[in-house]
C-alpha cells in the first residue's frame, strides 16, 4: 500500500530579494510623498491666484468708478451759463510709477512704509440761482490711494483735513484741492460723505506702473494699471507671480500731473 505524504515547502527570501523589495517600497512611499506635496502645493499657489484676482478685481471696479467721476477743477456756473473754475483739481499720480510713453515704470510697493500713490477730486459743479432755476450748492470729495507692505489703502472722504493727512500726510506737491473755508454751511460747497469709504485691500502687490493713453499727455482718455503680484512665504518671494492689466476711462478734458 502506498502512503500519500503531503508535503509543505516553505520559502524563505534571500536577502537580496529583501532589500530589492525594501527598496521598491522605499520608492513608491518617495513618489507618493512627492505627488502629495506637488498636489497640496498646486493647490495652494492656484488658491493664492484666485484669491489675488479676485482682490485686484474688486479694487479696480471701485477705483474705474472713482476715477470715471474725476474732475480736474472745481467749478463754478453763474446764473448766464458761463462755467468759471475756482481751483484746479487735477489727478495726482506718483511719478515714479507714470509713464506718458508705451514704457511703464514700475513703483516698489512692498516697502514697510506708506507711500502716496493717486490723488484726486470727485465734485460737482456749484450753480448761481437763475430767473428759472434756485442755486445748487456743488459738493467735493477726495480720493487717495496708497501703498505699503504690497497693500493697498484706498480712501475717499469729504473733509479736506482727512484727504491730506490719513494715514500720512499726502505729498507737499498735491495742492488742488479746496480748503475747509471753501466748504459747508454758507459756501458754494460742501463736504459730499455719501461715498466715505476707507479700505484696505489685503494683497501681495509688489509693483505698479501708470500709463496714459491718448493723443494728449496732459489730459489723457484713459490710465492703464499694470500690477505685479509676487506670492511669498515666511516672508520670502516665491517664483509664484501674476501681472493685471486695468485699463480706466477718465472723462473728457481730465488733467494729470505726476508729483
């Protein structure tokens, strides 16, 4: 009779075949570990993008819509229709970031320290009172938009001693705008408050250039914003950057000056 045995072979791995497989391992961890990392890092720079635009976007709509009402004088109509201009109220722009040539020049923002970067006027003309019509007091307000650590702070108020000492004194060059004796009770102007506004635009701007755009220089139909964004981390500049162009129409006959 025969006896069926069964018989059980174990395997034992050589140690070859145990570092070949220890580093496979190794290799799948390192690839998986580095897809990770690329992905959460994709993630983050595509997040900083998205948050960046999105910020730049909402300060250029409320600087168009400002600079669309800018006036480059403070005017005055009397009661026969003759347009009189009681003080110049051009747009101030920093002159190191204007170009009134096809060449922008690019003003550093990411200094710690404020620096003036537009000033202008948004009024509304004051009217004698006419056989048909009663007096219209004109109304004044002041914009300035500055720069600091890559942020913006953008400002419109109606009181002059705001406009030319928040959250610094503005420029000695920028002297068109009126005084408190030209405004309120009693004068032909007063302070317009209904579109007060200061606010700060959390971004990380690192520069910004000016550009007229027109036959004329002086009083251009338009300003195109160039803003370089550069992402950074620990306080260092990453290779991360994005650049927006904005392009804003002024009104007819709107002066410029650099300062």
């Amino acid at each position: 009779m025969k006896e069926n045995f069964r018989v059980n072979k174990k395997h034992a791995f050589t140690l070859v075949e145990i570092l070949i497989a220890s580093g496979l391992l190794s290799l799948f961890i390192l690839a998986a570990f580095s897809l990770y990392r690329s992905g959460s890092k994709n993630f983050i720079i595509g997040s900083w993008r998205a948050e960046e635009q999105k910020t730049i976007q909402t300060f250029a709509s409320v600087l168009s819509k400002d600079l669309s009402q800018a006036s480059s004088d403070l005017f005055s109509i009397s009661s026969d229709g003759t347009c009189n201009s009681l003080l110049n109220t051009p747009i101030y722009i920093n002159k190191k970031m204007y170009s009134k040539t096809n060449v922008p020049v690019f003003l550093n923002i990411s200094e710690n320290k404020w620096q003036c970067l537009l000033a202008f006027s948004a009024s509304h003309p004051h009217i004698e009172a006419s056989v048909f019509n009663a007096e219209t007091i004109g109304s004044w307000s002041g914009v300035t938009i500055w720069g600091k650590n890559g942020k913006i702070r953008y400002q419109r108020t109606g009181a002059p001693e705001t406009f030319s000492s928040e959250p610094t004194n503005i420029p000695a060059s920028i002297i068109g705008f009126p005084g408190t004796p030209m405004l309120g009770a009693g004068q032909r102007f007063i302070s317009n408050p209904d579109y007060n506004r200061t606010q700060t635009y959390d971004t990380s701007i690192e520069e910004i250039a000016v550009m007229c755009k027109g036959a004329d220089t002086d009083k251009p139909n338009s300003l195109e914003f160039i803003i370089k964004s550069i992402r950074r981390e620990g306080g260092k500049k990453t290779e991360s950057e994005i650049t927006q162009n904005i392009l804003v129409k002024l009104a007819s006959q709107t002066a410029t000056i650099g300062f």
